[in-house]
C-alpha cells in the first residue's frame, strides 16, 4: 500500500506516554458493547460474561486519567500510517455525508499502551481496538497490529487499514443513529447477539462501510498493490467469529456470535469495496448475511 501519498489527519491524540489507570463510580452501558464484543471475538467468550466483567472492573477504586491531546512525533512511522489511513477516512466521509446534504462530524483517535479510560469504561490492551460511542473515539494499541499478523496470520500494512476502516465504520453508524437503535433494542431486553442478531448486522455493516472507504481511497490516490485487497480479506476472515471460537473451544456457538462469520465478515466488505456504494451497506434489511 502506498500509503505515503495520503494527507495526515490531526485528529489523533497520543497517549502512549500517559499510562491510563481504571475509572470507578460510572457502570458501562451499551457504550461499552464496542469493548465487549471485540473482547468476545478474540478471545471466543460470551460477550455477556466480559460486559459482567468490565463492569466490575470500572467499579473499583482508582483515579481517573483522561488521554489528553499530543500529536505523535514526527519520525513515528507506525503513528504516521494511522494517521494518514484516518485522514483518508475523513476525505471519504465527508465527501460521501456532503453528497446527502449532511455534515460528517471527525472522530478522535486515541493511541493507547496498555490501558486507557474512555467514555465506555476502562480498557486494557487485550479488548484490541474498539470505538466509543460515548465520546466519539477510536481507540487503539499499536501492539494488537503485531497479534494481527503473529496470531492471526493477517499482515500486511491494508490489513492493519481495514481495522482503522472498520472502526471508523463504527463512528459512521452513530452518526446516522445504528448505534442508538441497537442501543435501544438491548435496553428493551431484546436479545441483540446470535448469527442473525442486532450485534452480527451491526458489524457486518461496519465491515461494509470499511469497504466503501476502501474504495473511495483507491479512487483518490490508487495506492493499493498487488495483494493488499487480499490481506484485508485475510483479516477479514481471520477474525470470523466462527474461525476464532473454533480456535478457542473447539467449536462453533452460533448464538454466541457478535461479529459474524469469516465468510460474511470477507464478503460484507467485498459489498463495500465493488463499487463503493453505502447503499448497499444495510445488512439490517438483508435476509441473507
């Protein structure tokens, strides 16, 4: 990927250096459904346990250290990459909102080493990248590109892009209220996981929006090479809920799932990408996922 030629976004904030401790006295609310269901994906435990878990967590005493503003320097290839892979985000979102006569409103993402408070709670490194509705931010530890490639067979530097792409799909989906609605549903006591649950649709979607992004870029600054799709689809499909429960209990729980399978999760964004039209992003009208 020749990544070089994008613009940079100033909208990412350095806190690597802070050293986040945990938040107590506010619970986790559907804020924190992000954290719990990448948690879920990477480790193949049922999300309702790990929100259980979290919530505890967030209970318990200690100061609160809110990642504040630093640009990342320079001579940071690693922080340079996500910044530019954002800025391409913006371009996109923005164009595509102007197009239907609304105003795309930037994330911020954060850069985090070993843990970090947001909005939805706190978080250690092990949930990987997440994106908070609560306060509109994209959260990442640099380390979880490494346990892209080392644990899950997935390198490659538009892999690491798709990952950015989804989260960002995330921030897209609030921005047009999915969020609200799905948030709605759970505090009505509908069950949101489960193969063709609230939660699969959501992400799936958000894998859709990664494409349509993908595609737009390419159009901008036609800076994918040979192999780059395929290393969006590996990690696609590396990090299927079917695949990584297969790994982590030997089998498959079909109502446990939050993210969806390997195939839809490469085919989804594969929807994105062949055209880039959003409107063919609405998984949750879909009949087939």
């Amino acid at each position: 990927m020749r990544w070089k030629r994008g613009r940079r976004s100033d909208n990412v904030v350095d806190a690597r250096g802070s050293g986040s401790r945990m938040s107590g006295g506010k619970g986790l609310t559907l804020g924190g459904v992000a954290i719990v269901v990448i948690v879920g994906l990477l480790s193949g435990q049922d999300p309702m346990q790990i929100l259980g878990q979290l919530a505890g967590q967030a209970m318990q005493g200690g100061s609160v250290s809110t990642p504040q503003r630093s640009t990342p320097a320079a001579n940071d290839e690693q922080s340079e990459f996500v910044r530019t892979v954002l800025g391409d985000t913006e371009d996109t979102w923005r164009d595509i909102f102007q197009g239907a006569n609304r105003q795309y409103k930037d994330p911020t993402l954060v850069l985090f080493r070993g843990g970090v408070n947001s909005a939805c709670g706190f978080a250690n490194s092990a949930v990987g990248p997440f994106y908070c509705p609560g306060d509109q931010r994209v959260y990442i530890d640099l380390a979880f590109f490494r346990e892209l490639e080392q644990r899950f067979g997935a390198a490659g530097d538009f892999a690491q892009a798709y990952v950015i792409a989804h989260e960002v799909g995330h921030h897209v989906q609030t921005l047009l209220g999915v969020s609200a609605k799905v948030n709605a549903a759970r505090q009505r006591g509908e069950r949101v996981e489960g193969a063709n649950g609230l939660l699969v649709r959501q992400e799936l979607q958000a894998d859709c929006l990664a494409g349509v992004w993908a595609y737009h870029g390419q159009q901008r600054h036609d800076w994918l090479e040979p192999g780059d799709i395929e290393e969006a689809l590996n990690a696609a499909n590396a990090i299927g809920d079917d695949r990584l429960q297969k790994q982590a209990r030997g089998q498959v729980v079909p109502d446990s799932f939050t993210h969806g399978t390997s195939e839809q999760r490469v085919r989804w964004f594969k929807t994105g990408f062949d055209g880039g039209d959003v409107g063919r992003c609405d998984t949750f009208k879909a009949t087939r996922l």
